[in-house]
C-alpha cells in the first residue's frame, strides 16, 4: 500500500492537481484522500478506481521522450478541463481509457461522414 501511496503523490505533483481534486473524482473528501496517505486502509476497489484515473489521467513524465514509430501515429488534444472531464466521462461510461475512446469517436465519425475524394 505504500508503494500506491507514494505513486499517487508523484502523479499528482506530475500532473498538477491535489487531493481536493482527487477527492472530487473519486466521490469522497479530502479528509478521506488524506487518510490514503497517511494511515487510512486503501480498499482493492478504491485502489482499481485510483489506477483506472492514473491511466486516464497520465503524467506527462510517464510520456514516451521518442517520437512514435512510422507505425504509430500521434495527435496530442488541447482542451480545457471542463471538456476534458465531459470526454473522460463519456469515455468512463463506455468502460474505455480516454485515448481509446477519443481513437473510437474520430472513427466512427469519418466513417459515417467519409470526407471527399481529394483526387477531385
């Protein structure tokens, strides 16, 4: 359980929220977050419901410092965290990480709205 709380500190330094914001999505109050980190037990689903928001909400520093393969292909988003909270949610409903789903709705769209021949 340490080794999760010392995680959770990092990746909240990492990607700049704190405990109050942390107690805001996982439904409890910063009271509660502070005892995580301190001496309070960290139940298996809190603990599953910790790790599914440190893969949808990752660190920078856990982004790779190489440049994607020919084989795979990037688009880094710039929203605001009102949309990227809706965007998260929508894709927490669905039961996928966010760069899934994001991969998901920009398929699904140009499939359903092919865009025109550039040929012409």
């Amino acid at each position: 359980m340490e080794k999760l709380r010392q995680e959770l500190k990092i990746w909240l330094k990492d990607i700049g929220k704190n405990r109050e914001w942390l107690g805001e999505k996982c439904g409890v109050k910063k009271r509660t977050v502070d005892s995580w980190f301190s001496w309070g037990t960290i139940t298996e689903q809190t603990e599953r419901h910790l790790r599914l928001l440190m893969a949808q909400y990752p660190a920078t520093a856990n982004t790779p410092a190489t440049p994607p393969s020919a084989a795979e292909n990037a688009v880094v988003l710039t929203v605001n965290d009102s949309t990227f909270d809706l965007w998260n949610r929508a894709a927490t409903a669905e039961k996928k990480l966010l760069r899934q789903w994001c991969v998901d709705v920009i398929t699904e769209h140009v499939t359903a709205n092919p865009p025109p021949d550039s040929t012409e």
